[in-house]
C-alpha cells in the first residue's frame, strides 16, 4: 500500500508541469504559488480576481465553481483571506485560489464569470462583512432582517448585540438590546481538571471526603430480625378435677363434685367418667324429642277415639 492511497483526503492526482503552466497564464495577477499536501494554492491580487478565474476557466480548463469561503485574521492589516475553490471535470483537478481584503476596500464580483458566485458572496458578506462590488443582489442570506454585526467575525461576541422575541403588547417581533443574567457574566474558567481548589460533589468519592464536598448520609442499618426461642412451649393439662387451675376455692369444689358423679354414673351403668371430671356428650343420633304429658305445661293429651260396636253383634 502506497502512501497516495493512504491519505485520508480525496486523492488529487498531481500535475507534472502545472505551477509552471499557471504561472504563464497569470502573469503579473499571480503574487504566488503555494503547493502543500499535494494541494495547490495561487495568491492573486484582489482587483484582478474577475480577470483571473476567467483565465483558469477558459484557458486552464477549471470549468466549476465549488465554493467561496471566509477566513478571518484579526492581526493582520488585511484581515480577511477570501477563497475560490474551483475544479477541472477534464483535467480530474482542484485549485484553490486566495486574495487579501479589509472592511473598507470592495472585492470585485464575479457572478459575471460564474452566476452561482452570486449567492456564496451573499453568504460570506453575511458572515464576514466583506463587501463586494459588482454584485447587484448584495443582501443577508443566512441571517435575519434587521441583523447586526457578521457572526464569523472573531471580534463578534458570542451572544449577539440584540435579541429578538416576540411582544405581546405590540403583536409583533422585536429586537432588543442583549441584557445577561449576571450569573452568566461571572463565568468561573478555573476547571477541576487544572487544579481548583474546590471539589465538585461526587468527587470525593475517588479519594475519601476533601474539603468542600458534602458528607454523605450514611444508609441506616436494616432491622434486626427477632430469632426463634429454642425453648419449646408445653401444653398445660388437667389431670384431675381438682387441677383447673382455677384457684383454690374452684379445686375444692370440684374435689366434692366428682365422687358422686362418678358414683351415680356408675349405678346407671353408663360409660366411665373420663379422667378430667367431666360430662360426656350425649350424640346427636340419639336424642329424642320429650313427649309432653297432660300435667305439663297445660296442654291436654289427646284422647283416643272410641269404637262403636254395630247393634246386631252385641245381640248375637
């Protein structure tokens, strides 16, 4: 694998002869030949820009108009650098050219060589205040109406000189003069990467607890859990009449009831009294309704139906 084919730009094959070539097209507009990279760059002069890109066009064979761009260079007397980016469908072939410019001094157009220049100087007029001169649709494109200053400048702040909303009271947008918060005025550079003095919370973390870092709260511990008594409860039990547990006044009477329970039970022949002293149930199956007798709660016993005997049979 060669170096060419590892390159991560687009591959522009190289020329041999071509600085050479340009340099007799242009004559006394060529300032200068930068070739880097692979890359070649021509620095021409700004009032012959139209002159130039009409030469590589039709002489050269640069037949497109990529794109014009912007750089701005504060420290310099000619701040702006302004940029054509122009490439050959024949030759499979880019070329940048560049020219020098300040906010007073125009740049001529050249939407006479390519119409399309007409909306990329707009964008760079836009952006970087760059006048150009020639350009008969010279307005802002990509900001909005009313807009002041040029955003790509490096001297522009960051939040513009006026803000725009909408006013309820006027039914309309309005623009306004830029009011910060001072919270965002105090802005603190000092980042925790380089040394400050404070640590930021969760911080601490890393390195145990460091000054100005909240403590914190520890989880509280999870109940304890009541274990089993291995001590195994025993079931009271009454072995005799006399144990209820009731007292002694309850376990003398029963001492006087269960002889005679137990003597007349034995005289009916029943079934032996349990243990416990006390009363079998008599089942279900067993029980009889009682019978009421005419002595009993004032109601009669029916009387039974008395049979006649027919006459001629007490006869015979």
């Amino acid at each position: 694998m060669t170096e060419t084919t590892r390159h991560s730009a687009p591959l522009v094959p190289v020329i041999d002869g071509i600085a050479e070539e340009l340099r007799a097209l242009l004559g006394a507009a060529l300032i200068e030949i930068v070739d880097a990279s692979d890359e070649l760059t021509l620095i021409v002069a700004r009032d012959a820009i139209a002159g130039v890109l009409t030469a590589l066009r039709d002489d050269a064979g640069y037949q497109q108009l990529m794109e014009i761009a912007g750089v701005d260079y504060p420290a310099r007397s000619e701040r702006f650098e302004i940029v054509y980016h122009l490439l050959s469908v024949t030759r499979n072939h880019r070329l940048r050219v560049k020219l020098s410019t300040d906010e007073v001094n125009p740049v001529p157009s050249v939407t006479g060589v390519w119409p399309v220049a007409g909306w990329l100087e707009r964008e760079v007029y836009d952006m970087y205040g760059v006048v150009f001169s020639g350009n008969r649709d010279l307005r802002r494109i990509l900001t909005d109406y009313g807009f002041s200053g040029h955003p790509q400048r490096k001297d522009f702040p960051l939040t513009g000189y006026v803000e725009m909303r909408y006013s309820e009271e006027d039914k309309r947008v309005v623009y306004e003069p830029v009011k910060l918060a001072q919270d965002f005025r105090n802005f603190d550079f000092m980042s925790p990467w380089e040394g400050a003095a404070y640590v930021l919370p969760g911080d601490e973390k890393a390195h145990g607890e460091a000054p100005g870092a909240p403590t914190p709260v520890p989880a509280s511990a999870p109940a304890a859990v009541a274990k089993p008594s291995a001590e195994v409860k025993v079931v009271k039990t009454t072995d005799k009449p006399e144990h209820t547990g009731a007292g002694a006044n309850a376990d003398k009477a029963a001492s006087r009831r269960s002889p005679s329970v137990k003597k007349g039970s034995a005289q009916a022949g029943g079934a032996p009294v349990p243990a416990g002293g006390g009363m079998t149930e008599t089942p279900k199956s067993s029980r009889k309704a009682p019978v009421k007798t005419a002595g009993e709660g004032g109601a009669k016993a029916p009387a039974k139906p008395r049979v006649r005997k027919p006459k001629n049979e007490d006869k015979a």
